[in-house]
C-alpha cells in the first residue's frame, strides 16, 4: 500500500523555506517517496507511540523529519523538520 502525501504542516512549512534547494529537492524528496511506501520502517517520536514517527534523511542522516500517519485516510502528514547540515 502507497500512502498519500498530506503536506508540511506547522513547523515544517516554516521549516521547509529555511531548507537549500538542494536538499529540498534531492534528500528531503527522496525521504518523503521512501515514506510513502513504507512509512512503518521509520522510528516512532516516544516508546509506546505507533502513529508520530521520525525518519533521518541525508547522505549522513543531516536531517530528521517527524510525520505523523493516518491509518484511516491512509495519508502521511509531515509536522517537523531539522536540518543540522
């Protein structure tokens, strides 16, 4: 099953104009295709948490992003991004 893309929300639009072109463009897509796929390979946000995960992103996991997945609609929601690179 392929998740559908809710966007950035919160932090993350903020977030997501701080970010170079080239990582927005490079890393940061091909984390967030990756996700749609398989979004339950990433690490949950807090033990004993199922929906809010996180997910490292980069050549050398440079940047976290923290989504949170909806089972119902079945979509993928991105609510924070830190870049350290």
């Amino acid at each position: 099953m392929t998740y559908k893309f809710d966007g950035f929300h919160g932090r993350a639009l903020y977030e997501l104009n701080g970010l170079p072109a080239e990582v927005r463009n490079g890393p940061l897509l091909d984390c967030v295709i990756e996700l749609l796929h398989s979004p339950w390979d990433a690490v949950p946000e807090r033990p004993g948490q199922r929906l809010v995960r996180q997910a490292f992103f980069g050549e050398e996991g440079q940047g976290l992003l923290t989504f949170i997945i909806n089972e119902q609609t079945e979509t993928l929601r991105i609510i924070d991004i830190l870049w350290v690179g």
